[in-house]
C-alpha cells in the first residue's frame, strides 16, 4: 500500500509519456499552414490538498471558468513571474490552462497536428474534453494528430486544455524532492505542507512558455529528414533521409538543395541518397576568420509529388564538420578555438516567455564580445533560438536539463529512462543543425562516484548511437583524479572556480592551481580541453579600491587571471565559455542576492565591467588590427 508522500507523487505525477517519429519545425508551404494558438488563456492552479481535485472533478470536461474562478494567463509565459500571487509564484503541483479556437473550412480534408513547443515539465492535453496527448519533460516539443477530436466550421469552437506539473523527483530530468515535516515533528506546519527541494541553481519556472500551434499537411505526409554532411576538397557531399507515412511511391519523392539565392544546386529522389555540391559554401562560426562567411545555409527542398494532394517541406541545413584530432578540434578540417559564453536563458522562461525581441538582444550581446559559440546551460532553448546560431554562425554545445544528478537516486534506471528519452528528443528536434557541435548529457553530474560509471556509460553509448556525427561530453566539476566516467567522451568539459567557490577572495591563487590543473588534465588524458564555466559574483556598480568579492572590480581581477591561465595553456586548451552572459534568478537562498549574479550583464541586459574586459580579449584574440580598427576598449 502506498503512503502519504508515494500517493502525493502519483497525484502530481503520472506515469506519461509520449511517442512519435518526426519533430519537424512547423513551416508553411504549397501543402502546409499553420496557425498559432498564443494569446490570453484562462488559468487556474490546483491548489487542493492533494493537488487533484482538477482530475477528480473533470476540469477539463467543461470551460475552466465553469469550475472555479480563472484568471488571463499569456501563453507563451512562465506563470511564476505573471502575478503578485506569492502562491502562483511558487506553486508545485497541476496548473490548468484552457482556449477556445475556431478551424477554416479549408483544414477540412487535411491532417491537423496539435504542437506546443515547452512545457514546464509534465503535460496532459485535452480537445474538446477528449485527451489526445501526454508528455514527460521540458524544453522540448510534442504533438498529435487531433482531426478525430476536432469541431470544424459551424458546430462551434474548439476547446483546448491543458493541464501542466512542475513537480520533481530523484527521476525526474533535472531531478529533485518532495519534502514532508515529520509526522511527529513537534514544530507546527500548516494542514498538508511540503516543499519543493530543488538541485539545480536556478529557478523552478513552469507553464507553457512557448508557442502552441497548429498546422497541416497532406493524408500522406512527410513526417522526418536527416542530413548528415561531408568535405572532399571542395565539394561538400550532403546525405538525406526521407521518411513519409501514406501511400507515397519512392519515385514520387523529389529532392533539391537550393542556395541562398534560390537557385538549385542539387537534385536527388526517393526516400535516401547523396548529393554533391562542387565548390561549396560551409558554414563557418562567426568571429573566427574574415575570409569566411559565418552562417551560411542552404535548403533541402522535398516533393512528394507533383499533384494537389503531394506534401512539400523545406528544411535549412549547413555544409560542415566537426572532428577531434589529438588535443584540437577541427571545424572544417581547420584548428578551432572556443571563444564562448554559457548562457541560462532565463529570459525564455521567466515572466516574458519566448520572446523574439531578447532572442535577438542575446545574440547582439554575443556578437558585441566577440564571442563564436555558446552552451545551452542547463536546457535545451528554443527552436527560435537555435534558428538564429544556424544563420548568425554560433557553435553550439547543445545540453539536455540533467542537473543535479548528484545521489544514487538520481542514478537509477527509471532516471536514466527519462534521461535517455530526453536526449532522444532532443538529437531528434537538433539533429539537422550545422550550428550544434556537441550533445552534451549533463551538468555536474556526480561522476566521482564509482556508481556513475555504469549510468553513464549507458547514456553515452546511446547518445552516440543516435547520432555519431557529432560530438558527446558532459559538464565536469571533479578533479582529473577523481572523475570515475570522463574517460568516456570526445571532449572534457570542466567547471572551474577557484577563487570564487574555493579559495574565495585568494586572487593570487588563481593561476598557479588553475595551471596545474589544467596541465594534469591535458597529460591524463590527451583529449581537447575546454573550460565550460568560470565566474565570480557580482553586483551591478558596487566599486571596491582594492576589489572585494562581489564588486565589480574584483570579478575584473579574477578574469584577468584566469585569462593569463588560459593564455599560457592554449598548447593544452581548446577553448573557453565564461559563466556567464547575464544574471538570472534562483531559489531563495542566503548565497543568492535576488538571483545569481555571474552575469557580465544584468538580468536587464547592461554591461557590467567585466562585459568590456571579455571583448577586449575576444576580439584581440588572434586578430590585433580588427580590434584596433573597432575599438575594442
């Protein structure tokens, strides 16, 4: 029989999950529309003393606002950051959502899809008081075919609900607690409390925070492409694959690579094949060579025909690779050096929800520092994001939400079914993009211990098994001495703070221990070695003469001295992502003042000193008279 904290759990997690082949980015075409669902959405949250009361009711059986009062929530947003609720801010448990939208006379005969792009982090969706879909895990797309639920034309409109869990377990992906008081605890709580314990330095945002939408295609249809990519010489060779489902005859299927000009490069048919472009565009990273185009991008154009009912999609994708060679990474058969940020888009998932106006200040920011590439930190951004490393030119090391892994819990094999489904999802939605150069499978894990090693040997290989076109590591904070599963990757990743979380303030211990380590790591194990973050805390216009932990100056110091590190073992070093681009929010906590302020700019997006330092050395890195001729300082 289950006790009082097990049934809490089942409450506010089901076991739910869903599966489908393609993940194919939404796009219009002769065969195919869209219509996007974001706006105001009614919102409630179950707050009941078991945080059922939605399903034993049947919410979503009628309007939301026919069982209890409801209040305008924007979809896409993160609901925490919306209200002055202090309850809505940090609710656990069932939030519901519902819509209403009405269908064109013209969907009538087409395949409808149901997609929403995030939600935080468990979701079950109703049309028309009919579930269609489930789902288990943030930051990633899911969808169904609905046109058996749907009410087209003049029977009325449709209803949408959704009901969305942030709740997280020891196997949940990012993992964490449900904490009860004891029972017989002579403290006194209120009637049925808990709390979230989280594992992860950031905040627990929930909601739908990206865009929900529906679109069409064809009774037979193209549901997946893959394309992997190669270089002899000067000829990029490109290798798709075509999946469809309905009739559809192998010779109907067409294939063009168009550039971007629009003029076809290359033809191919039938569901596989490979195409030569002579004298090809590659893609290139931004802020690595003037003689390279940064971004370029060329178009896989599918036909399944040539008749009213045939589908068409057209999918951007980049000539390019990616390889290690002893200590260095090759992007394009040349030595590439990461000039990189890490970055927790909290501006994503926060109050604002996807938003196009910060994706496009982000990426200003970065290319203002000079920077060439950038980590996901610590979950996957949205395809909006991604779009724009494919076009801009940004390197990405793309990571799946697998922070906290840190007990013998979090390592059981019910985690690493979850963790295995969401890097699943994951190479399926990114797998096409010239702009992602790594898998990355998680974030300080504890792989000190000796229980990691067959966990993440598992992980891996299946990582690898999905796609061996591109790299795999995780995000290393142990010593090369210690780390029982690193062993395993192409690259090393390694989170390094001393002077910050060690030796706090001691600015003249930076360099020796940094270079040690650095060294020890580069003769252990021969492979390329990146710093995944470094940083130090600071607030915003505290100046202190000499510097402090947490002025300005001080977190000037201490880049200083990690930049002369880096400098003196570049024979030892491939590259470096400062933690990180802007302040953000986390839990409340003694050690955070209102977030955490590793940023070298605010969480509104202006520069703090250190903003200066990290383009001065980004933009001076190789390129002395670029820098002169922008004004670097």
């Amino acid at each position: 029989m289950l006790g009082r904290k097990e049934r809490f759990a089942c409450f506010l997690l089901s076991n739910i999950c869903s599966a489908w082949a393609g993940l194919l980015y939404p796009r219009t075409s002769q065969s195919r529309e869209v219509q996007l669902l974001d706006g105001m959405w009614n919102f409630r949250i179950d707050d009941s003393p078991n945080r059922n009361a939605g399903f034993e009711q049947r919410w979503y059986e009628r309007s939301l606002s026919e069982t209890g009062q409801v209040i305008p929530m924007p979809v896409p947003s993160s609901y925490n950051d919306i209200t002055e609720d202090g309850r809505i801010r940090d609710f656990v448990g069932w939030a519901w959502y519902d819509t209403e939208f009405f269908l064109s006379s013209d969907w009538a005969n087409k395949r409808v899809v149901l997609r929403i792009d995030s939600a935080q982090y468990n979701a079950i969706v109703w049309v028309n008081s009919k579930q269609v879909m489930t789902h288990q895990g943030g930051h990633i797309p899911f969808q169904a075919e609905i046109n058996q639920y749907l009410t087209v034309l003049s029977d009325g409109p449709n209803r949408l609900t959704v009901a969305v869990n942030n709740t997280l377990t020891p196997h949940t992906i990012p993992p964490g607690t449900i904490d009860w008081p004891a029972k017989d605890s002579p403290i006194p709580y209120p009637p049925n409390y808990f709390t979230q314990t989280l594992q992860m330095d950031s905040f627990n945002y929930a909601g739908i925070d990206r865009h929900v939408s529906l679109y069409t295609t064809p009774k037979s249809y193209i549901d997946d492409i893959t394309i992997t990519t190669n270089i002899v010489d000067t000829t990029g060779i490109v290798n798709y694959r075509v999946v469809t489902v309905g009739d559809i005859p192998q010779g109907d299927i067409t294939v063009r690579i168009l550039n971007k000009t629009g003029a076809i490069v290359g033809q191919g048919g039938g569901s596989s094949g490979t195409i030569q472009i002579p004298n090809a565009n590659l893609w290139w990273a931004i802020n690595t060579n003037s003689l390279h185009q940064p971004g370029y991008l060329y178009t896989l154009e599918v036909h399944t025909g040539q008749d009213v009912d045939a589908d068409v999609y057209r999918l951007p994708f980049g000539i390019r690779t990616i390889k290690v060679v002893g200590r260095k990474i090759l992007l394009n058969n040349e030595e590439f050096y990461f000039k990189g940020v890490g970055i927790h888009n909290e501006a994503e998932i926060r109050g604002r929800g996807l938003d196009y106006a910060m994706i496009v200040k982000d990426f200003n920011l970065m290319r203002w520092v000079g920077a060439n590439s950038f980590r996901t930190a610590v979950f996957p951004f949205s395809e909006e994001w991604m779009d724009q490393a494919d076009q801009q030119g940004f390197l990405v090391a793309d990571e799946v939400p697998a922070v906290g892994l840190n007990s013998l819990d979090n390592l059981s094999n019910q985690t690493l079914q979850n963790h295995m489904n969401a890097m699943s999802e994951l190479i399926q939605r990114d797998k096409n993009r010239p702009s992602v150069f790594l898998w990355s499978v998680a974030n300080e894990p504890r792989t000190d211990r000796p229980e990691s090693l067959p966990y993440f040997q598992k992980i891996i290989n299946f990582t690898r098994s999905l796609d061996p076109s591109r790299l795999i590591s995780f995000m290393c904070n142990h010593d090369f001495n210690t780390d029982k599963c690193v062993h395993l990757v192409d690259l090393i990743f390694i989170n390094r703070y001393i002077g910050w979380y060690t030796q706090t303030g001691l600015l003249d211990l930076i360099q020796p221990q940094l270079k040690y380590d650095l060294d020890q790591w580069a003769e252990t194990f021969n492979k390329p070695l990146v710093i995944s973050e470094y940083g130090a805390g600071t607030m915003p216009e505290i100046h202190r003469v000499p510097s402090t932990v947490f002025s300005e100056e001080y977190q000037i110091d201490f880049l200083s001295r990690y930049h002369r590190t880096f400098d003196s073992a570049l024979g030892n070093l491939t590259g470096e992502f400062i933690w990180c681009l802007t302040d953000f929010n986390t839990y409340q906590s003694i050690t955070r003042v209102n977030g955490n302020k590793k940023g070298i700019f605010t969480r509104e997006r202006q520069p703090k000193m250190s903003a200066f330092n990290l383009r001065h050395r980004y933009l001076t890195f190789n390129n002395t008279d670029f820098c002169i001729e922008n004004r670097c300082t």
